[in-house]
C-alpha cells in the first residue's frame, strides 16, 4: 500500500507541475505606427491597394502591456496590401523585431468602414505573435489620410482573454482517475 501511495504521490506532483507550466499566456495591450503609404490611385475611395508602405515605425504612444517594451520609432515592415477587392488572410500585415523578440500580426479578415476622396478606415480580425507568448485573436484598425499622403494604423488585442483553462481540467481529471483507481484497489484488497 505504501509503494502504491508514493506512486500516485509523485504521479500527482509531475501532473501539477507539467499541467501549470503549460498554462497559455495571451498577447495582452495594443500598438500603433505611423508612416507614408503609395496607393495605385491617389482618390482613396477609387483606389484598391496599397503598392508600398515607407517610413513605417512604432507612434509616439508606443505600446501598452505585452507590447510595453517596443519603443517609440522602431522601425516596422508593413506589407503592401489590396483592400478592393478583400484579400484576406494578409500573412503578415506587419512584423518588427526588439530585443530578441519578434512581434507581428497575420490578418484573416476585414472590411472597409469609410471611403472618401482623402479618407480610407478598414477594420478587421486576425492572430497576434510575440515570441514567448500564445497566439492570441485581435483586431486591426486602419486610417489612411490621402491628403498629405500620410497615413495612420494600429492593432490592438482583446485585453479581456482569460488563461485557456486546459490544464486545470487535465489535472482535475487526473485526480479524479487516480481517486477511482485507489478506491477500487481498496474494494478489491477486501
């Protein structure tokens, strides 16, 4: 019974610490560039793609929680996109790397808001990476100003995810066979 009980012991213990350090850690805040589009027709509600972005870098605001460390005027490479028709999935609508960590944001959807001669707002969804974190579901908004060819993006993630709960169940299920199991030992043993 001894040996027994020191193997559902330490088959418990390397549940709990497999199970806890498997927990997800969302991407977490939001992040905004700036920079200077080229699109094929300067009248952005006429115009379908954008050809080439420049200048592209992290805005003033810079980044908030899982993006906290990404400092203001790091260089971005935003990729050129066709918004007319939609072109989704965008694989990856923007990257940039600091300090050792990749950060970027593949688009899978999204649909144009507002269109004028000077004025162009799409919004979409897509999946957020940071090395070291879970992907994690987001959203993109995106401000084109045609006037002063200048334009104006940003993507932020759902602040409100809550950690994937997989390994609690996975250990509550461990305990509860292991629990069965030695129950119907002690029936058997009688």
């Amino acid at each position: 019974m001894k040996k027994l009980l020191i193997i559902c012991s330490l088959t418990v213990a390397v549940m709990g610490a497999v199970v806890f350090n498997a927990e997800a850690i969302p991407i977490n805040g939001a992040i905004s560039f700036s920079g200077t589009p080229v699109q094929d027709n300067l009248d952005l509600s006429l115009a379908t793609a954008f050809t080439d972005f420049t200048n592209v870098v992290v805005s003033t605001t810079g980044g908030t929680e899982s993006y906290g460390p990404a400092l203001e005027g790091q260089a971005v490479t935003f990729s050129p996109f066709e918004f007319r028709p939609d072109t989704a999935p965008i694989l990856p609508l923007w990257t940039f790397d600091f300090e050792e960590k990749t950060y970027s944001f593949d688009v899978t959807d999204y649909e144009i808001i507002f269109s004028s001669f000077n004025t162009l707002v799409i919004e979409g969804e897509g999946i957020v990476h940071i090395t070291g974190f879970d992907d994690t579901p987001g959203a993109w908004y995106f401000t084109a100003n045609g006037t002063q060819n200048t334009s104006s993006f940003s993507v932020s993630t759902d602040t409100d995810m809550a950690p994937v709960p997989e390994p609690a169940t996975i250990m509550l299920l461990g305990m509860g066979l292991l629990g069965t199991g030695i129950v119907a030992r002690r029936k058997i043993r009688k």
